[in-house]
C-alpha cells in the first residue's frame, strides 16, 4: 500500500466514525506545498450535503486526527482545508521500504490486457504521425507490465486494404510481364518480393495520385483489393502471391524501424490475420437481425436512442465486395477474445479516428461477441507539428518520415556534443550519445505534452541539458551514476536512511514516496505526462539537494552512508521511470 492510499484509508475512517460519508479518495498531494505534504478538501463536499459550516466540520476532524503519531502537525487552512505534514520517521519509514522492495510496483488486482498501437500500412514507410502511437503505446505497455499485469502489444498492421491494393495495380502498370498477373501460371512463385521497399515508398503516393485522379484506375484498384481478399475471385492467386511478398518486404523494413525507436511488439498481426474469422462473425450477426443490405453495401446499425447526433452504420461490406477497416477491426476483436480472452482492450490510435471506434465498439456490445465486463477503451491522441503549428513537413512540403526526424534530431544534438565535448569522447562515443540523446528528446517531449492536444516539436527547446527535457534527465542519471561509482572506488559504503539534514532532502525523501502513486495515476489515466513531469520533479528536488551538500566529502561516516544510499535509490527510480518510457541511459555525457 502507497503512503497516499494509507492515509486516505485512515482520514476516511475518521470521517465515517464520525457519522459522515465520503468519497472513495478524500487525500491528495497538497496544492500549497510549502504549508503541507498532503490536504482534504472533503470538508467542503459534507457541509454541501448537510447545509453545515465546512470549517467547523474539519476542525473536528482535525482535532481527531492531531492525535495520531504519523503526524507532526495536522491544521485547518481557510475556509475548510485540512493540512497533513507527515513526521520524518513516516517518511524514512517509506523510503527505506521502497528501496528494501527494489521498487516494487505491482498491484494485487492483475489484469490481461491487449494494447493495438503503432498501426503503419504496409508499402509505406513509417512517418511522423506513427511516432505518437509508438511512444504512448510502448510507454502505457511497459507501464501495465511494471504494474505486473499480463499485457499482450499488438503492432496491428494495415495490410489488407485498398492501399495494397493501389500498390499491386501500380506495380502491374509497371511490370506487367511479372509471373503474379498471368492467370494462366500454375507453378510456385518466386519467393522474393520483385520491388524493393525503396520502390514501394515511392509507388504508394504515386497510385494514390493517380486514384483521386482517374475514377477508373480507383474502380480497378477496388477489384484487385477484394480479388486479394476473396479466393473465388479472379486472379486471386497471383494477387495474394504478390501481396505476401510486399508484405514481408515491408515487416523487414518496419522491424528495423521500431527497433530504432526502442518499440517493440509480442504480436505481428494485421487485418489480413482476421479474415478468416470474417465469415464467422457474420454468420454471428446475421442469426441476430443485425446487418442488412443497402444500396449494394452490407452495413450494421449502431446507433442508440441516446445519441444527441446522427452516427453512421457500420459498413461490414463495400459495393465492390471487399472488406474495410471496420470489419476488420471487429473481426479482430471476435478473434482476440476467443484466442484471448483478455479484460481489456486497448486502442493507442490518431484522436481523430474516435468515431469509428464507437462503431466498432457498439456492434461489438450489441453483437455479444465479447464479454459484459471486457473494457473496450479508445487513447486518442493529437499530432505533432512544426514550429508553424501545422503537422510536420519535409522542406519541400511532403510527409516527413520518422527516421529522418531522428536524423535530424540525432544530427542537431552530435553537434551540440562536439562543440562541448570538454570530456575529449570519441567519435563513436558521441554518435552513440547523440543517438541516445536524440531519442530521449524525441520521447520526453512527446510525453511532456498531453495526451490528447496537438504539441509543437521545438527541437532547441526539447534538447536544453537545463530544462523539463529528456537530455536533462540523462544529465542528472549520468550525474548520481558518476557518484555512485566515485563512493565505490572509495570503498564507501552505503547505510541506513537517517532524518533528513535540511529541507532539501525532506522535500526529496517526500517525493520518493511518491513513485508508486504516480505509477498507478498514469495507469489510471493512461498519461505518459504524469511520469515525465514526475521525473523532473524528482531529478530537480535530488540535484539542489546535491548541490547543497558535500555527500563524498562528508566527514560522518552515518551521514555519508545515508546519502549514499538515497542517491542510489534516485539513481534506480530513474533507470525504472526511463525504462517505462523506452528510454536508454548513457553511460557518459
């Protein structure tokens, strides 16, 4: 159990003892921390209810509450707030619990989760608008398993779609002669793709010019995608030999992109996995009366007699025959739930695609097809723009790829490090820095902001070594980790915790307490923000402390020891904290 979970399961009882109810969390981090660790507002929320003065109740309370030995001082501010300062021996008590666990976070209520995040089509490369759904993805993935529940990632690839199918009308354009478009060819085909993963970057935006130009190229595109999708149709098997090929091709080159980024996933599926699952669920929803045939589209009605506004139906099946991303997406989940049976659902996904997730998520409730109590959740996100405030650009206007973000980043701060580099690195030394730094930068500053509004990328200000950024984290772990080594080529040991010497290392001690709490709000709120934000906190209270005491040089022996040991701890709630948000130390800066 947290420090705030203790002391709001011993407030709250002193509240009911005392004839009132309340709320399920009465305490929280104070808003005034220079008066007090902690505050209750509850006051104010009885007097509502009863009609009763919220001062006199929590005088009451307060009075009660003096008593207990936690606390050195327990008072009334203004109208009604009750103020909690935690004793000293509270707070070493809860440190040195913390630090004996080895950071244990884990929660007794543990969870199955499926996370769908990161959702690149094939044939294209990974862009600036899938850095968000790696990031946060990733983060809320190892953030739940730190927690110690069992979560599954899935990449869930747009693999099956139109684009693909844009993709092999242009190749055919090109290369008509290739062995997938004679109809007559009956032996194995050539197990490597015939186009590189260079050739299909480029051949995607140039088909997809082309269908918003000519109705017919569109209309020729729609029969190859569901000719790739239906083996009855004509000139399946070459499509479908030419799609496995681009496929594989472009995995390859994906893999080496999220490996980059630190991102990494237990299930490589796509909407191509579900379909054989399709004909399934659509037996499931015809013997309920849910679907029905309009205008030559198979749809589903999802709407509810609460709706404020007019929701469009889900489209199960297109005009032309083939299959979209909203029945893929609910055969995905039919699938998940039957292979894994999972408690929660999440979608790490573009904020703007919310609306197909409602439909997704009502046909799913009303089809029966998961459990009553299975939680389908949706985690939106904004974009990340330029410093013109529009989505990122390359200099001549086009989709900026996310390895050339990196690039740009890991460039900007390799020579940022050579004009500094007081400390004579390597070459390869700083290219390995850069590239670490530039990756922290680029994760920070994507956490920093919040989850659900667009953020500017001000690559100046995410890679300062001075502000609330991800260099600076690295600084100050690089910082302790250079301590930490000098006590120990000194044969300096570490000790028990004693209290703290000033108000530096008890606002310090106070915010270490705080880690397991911080952990479970950003599970709770699925916000990446309230680490980042913590870290810095953390990693700021640490360095004043540092720089207003002399923790090697110190004379006492105990005093010594008890710095030693609570730079430690700073240093291992780093390494934790940096590692939920992929993010890699450097050994030297």
């Amino acid at each position: 159990m947290t420090l705030l979970n203790y002391l709001n399961n011993l407030v709250k009882d002193v509240f009911q003892n005392n004839g009132y109810e309340t709320e399920k969390m009465i305490v929280k981090v104070s808003d005034r921390p220079d008066l007090s660790h902690y505050q209750c507002n509850e006051a104010f929320n009885i007097a509502r209810k009863l009609k009763e003065n919220p001062k006199v109740i929590a005088e009451k309370i307060t009075s009660i509450l003096k008593e207990n030995e936690i606390f050195s001082d327990v008072f009334v501010a203004g109208p009604g707030f009750i103020n909690f300062i935690i004793k000293d021996s509270l707070l070493i008590k809860n440190v040195e619990e913390l630090y004996n666990s080895k950071l244990d976070s884990k929660v007794e209520n543990k969870k199955k989760i499926i996370i769908d995040y990161g959702g690149p089509n094939v044939a294209k490369p990974l862009h600036v608008g899938h850095l968000r759904s790696a990031i946060i993805g990733e983060g809320l993935k190892r953030l739940a398993k730190e927690l110690g529940h069992e979560v599954i990632g899935d990449v869930h690839l747009g693999d099956f779609g139109r684009p693909l199918g844009l993709v092999i009308l242009e190749i055919k354009k090109r290369k008509p002669d290739l062995v997938y478009f004679d109809e007559n060819y009956d032996k194995d085909y050539p197990e490597n793709s015939p186009v590189t993963i260079d050739e299909l970057n480029e051949i995607y935006p140039v088909a997809s010019q082309k269908a918003k130009e000519n109705e017919d190229y569109m209309q020729e595109a729609r029969e190859i995608t569901a000719a790739i999708q239906d083996e009855k149709l004509k000139g399946h098997r070459g499509y479908y030999a030419l799609w496995e090929r681009i496929v594989n091709e472009s995995k390859k080159d994906l893999k080496k992109s999220y490996d980059a980024l630190g991102v990494s996933f237990e299930l490589w599926r796509g909407e191509s996995t579900c379909f054989k699952s399709i004909p399934k669920l659509l037996e499931i929803l015809q013997k309920q009366n849910l679907i029905k045939v309009s205008e030559g589209a198979t749809i589903m009605d999802v709407r509810e007699e609460s709706d404020k506004k007019e929701l469009p139906p889900l489209i199960l099946k297109t005009q032309s025959g083939s299959f979209g991303y909203q029945t893929t997406d609910l055969a995905t989940i039919y699938e998940r739930m039957e292979e894994f049976d999972p408690d929660e659902i999440w979608y790490v996904v573009d904020a703007r695609q919310e609306m197909h997730f409602i439909q997704c998520f009502r046909a799913a409730r009303k089809a029966n097809i998961i459990n009553q109590d299975t939680k389908l959740e949706f985690i939106g996100f904004g974009t990340m723009n330029g410093k013109d405030g529009k989505p990122f650009k390359t200099r001549d206007g086009g989709v900026m790829r996310l390895s050339d973000l990196l690039e740009i980043v890991e460039e900007f701060s390799l020579k940022k490090l050579k004009e500094n580099n007081e400390q004579n690195f390597s070459e390869e030394e700083l290219k390995d820095i850069a590239f670490k730094i530039a990756n922290a930068t680029i994760k920070y500053a994507d956490a920093l902001s919040n989850r659900l509004t667009d953020y500017i990328f001000d690559i100046n200000k995410f890679t300062d070594t001075q502000g609330k950024t991800g260099p600076y984290i690295l600084y100050s772990t690089v910082r302790i980790k250079s301590l930490l080594e000098k006590a120990k080529e000194n044969s300096l040991e570490e000790g028990r915790i004693l209290n703290p010497s000033s108000e530096e290392e008890r606002k310090l001690m106070f915010t270490i307490t705080r880690m397991n709490d911080i952990l479970l709000s950003a599970y709770e709120n699925k916000s990446l923000t309230e680490i980042v934000n913590y870290l810095y906190d953390l990693n700021s209270l640490y360095n004043s402390f540092y720089n207003s005491t002399k923790i090697i040089g110190e004379d006492n022996k105990e005093q010594r020891s008890s710095w030693i040991r609570l730079s430690r701890l700073v240093y291992l709630m780093n390494i934790k904290l940096l590692n939920i948000l992929s993010i890699k130390e450097v050994e030297k800066m």
